[in-house]
C-alpha cells in the first residue's frame, strides 16, 4: 500500500511534467512565425495538465489517499 499526501507524489503528476517538458523541446524547432500562436498555445496547454491536477487535489477534502498496487 502506498500512501499519497501530495499531489506531486501522484505517478500523473510526475508523467504531467515529463510531457510538458518534451513538449517544450519539441516545439523549439517550431517555424519562427508559429511562436507567439501555436508554439505558445501548446506550450501553455502541456503546463496546464499539471495545474488542473494540482487544482483538483486542492479541492479534494481528504489529504492523504491511499492507493493500492
């Protein structure tokens, strides 16, 4: 049994900032016309995955989840 009391212990927290983080590299090769329109739009959407998941623990009224594997 493991124990989660944040939500940056979650496994899809983690995985979240993965993404966002090859998302971003990727996009640095991105045509120099693209970067104020869609380089930043998916740059911006690959960080929200990680806020709504912050979002959403903050809302939760139990702190400490446990999980079974």
């Amino acid at each position: 049994m493991v124990y989660v009391t944040s939500f940056r212990d979650l496994e899809v927290y983690k995985l979240s900032r993965e993404v966002a983080k090859a998302i971003y590299f990727v996009s640095k090769n991105f045509p120099k016309e693209e970067k104020y329109s869609l380089t930043d739009q998916i740059r911006r959407s690959s960080r929200s995955i990680g806020a709504q998941i912050a979002e959403a623990w903050g809302k939760e009224d139990t702190r400490c989840i446990l999980f079974q594997s």
